[in-house]
C-alpha cells in the first residue's frame, strides 16, 4: 500500500503535469512513482529545480496567512475551502478526515467548544517542492487560548498543498503536538534516571 504522499503526487503527476515533464519521468524509468527510489527523489527535485520560484514558495505562504487569518476569524466556512475538495487531515487526536466537507465540520465543532476563542499562528518552517505544482510543508503552530497566558499549544502540522484550478489548496494535512511529546519523553527520561 503507497503513503497518501505518493498517491497524491502519481494524481498530480498523471493530470497537471505537461507532457515534457512526464517524458522526464519515463526517462528517468519511472512509470509507477515508488518513493523510496532514488530515481524518484533525482526526478522530483529536478522537476522542481525547472519551475520553483520565489512567486511558488511565497504563494504556499500567503495561503497558510490565510488558514491562520480564517482560524482568527471564527471563519470555519473559508478554513474549509483553503482545503481542497478531496483533501485528507489526520488531527492531533489522531483521528483521520477526509474531504473538505468534513474537515469544516470538525473543525466547526470544536470550534463552537474547546478551541473557541483560540488564536492561531501559522509559520512554515520547510517548504520543499516536490514538483512544481506540489510542495511538502512543514509548519510551526501555536494555539493561543484568548485570557489563558500559559494554556498554548505548539505542534508542527506536515502539509501537502497543490496548486489546483482553485489556485495553492491543502491537499493532506498531519498534526503532531510537540507538548504531548515533550511530556511523554520528559516522563520516560525522568523515570529512566531513577531506575
């Protein structure tokens, strides 16, 4: 079974790519993405190397601004339709989302509960591209609780956007929370001293 990842580049490599790029691809003896090969990795960067820019990667930008400036709206409608339609998001409690219809709809409820009143702030801390139309993003996140000074969440969100007739969209999304980790590895460390 291929990771999400490889699935959702063979689907943009098959319907967005130009023909020079696919005969890249076969060059390079690709006809199945496998992403554990080296040729996969050569051809990706080269793919990415030809079209990348500064206008890409400040694109990928703008549109975590704009999930952090919805978030900070109460928005969850236009957070919803930052994702694209088909888009899959595994939360932080580990639960797997799919599709933008259902992502607006978690995040709408708990919205309305724990994490109303939140404040979000979004930074890229990698931007890979993949290929032109595809870009790896990892992201710092903090989650502010309005009138609580030490109530914050930090984690790192792993994203894929793809640029899609809609313009940069998220395509899959994967929260890990850094307190939760912390904590856990502080406990093990701290038990292993004493043991």
């Amino acid at each position: 079974m291929r990771c999400p990842l490889v699935r959702s580049l063979q689907f943009h490599l098959k319907f967005r790519l130009s023909e020079g790029k696919a005969s890249l691809l076969r060059r390079k003896g690709l006809s199945q993405l496998d992403h554990h090969s080296p040729a996969f990795a050569i051809c990706s960067t080269k793919l990415a190397n030809q079209d990348s820019s500064d206008y890409a990667e400040r694109s990928v930008e703008e549109l975590l601004l704009e999930i952090q400036a919805a978030w900070n709206r109460g928005d969850m409608h236009a957070y919803g339709a930052l994702y694209a339609r088909n888009a899959g998001y595994v939360s932080r409690a580990g639960m797997l989302l799919n599709g933008r219809a259902e992502i607006e709809q978690h995040h709408g409820i708990a919205f309305a509960g724990a994490l109303r009143n939140t404040r979000l702030s979004l930074k890229a801390r990698r931007i890979s591209f993949l290929v032109p139309v595809v870009a790896f993003v990892h992201a710092d996140v903090e989650l502010n609780h309005t009138g609580s000074e030490t109530h914050m969440t930090r984690a790192i969100t792993s994203f894929v956007v793809a640029r899609v007739d809609e313009g940069w969209r998220m395509r899959l999304a994967s929260v890990v929370v850094q307190n939760a980790f912390a904590e856990i590895n502080g406990d093990i460390l701290e038990r292993g001293c004493r043991e």
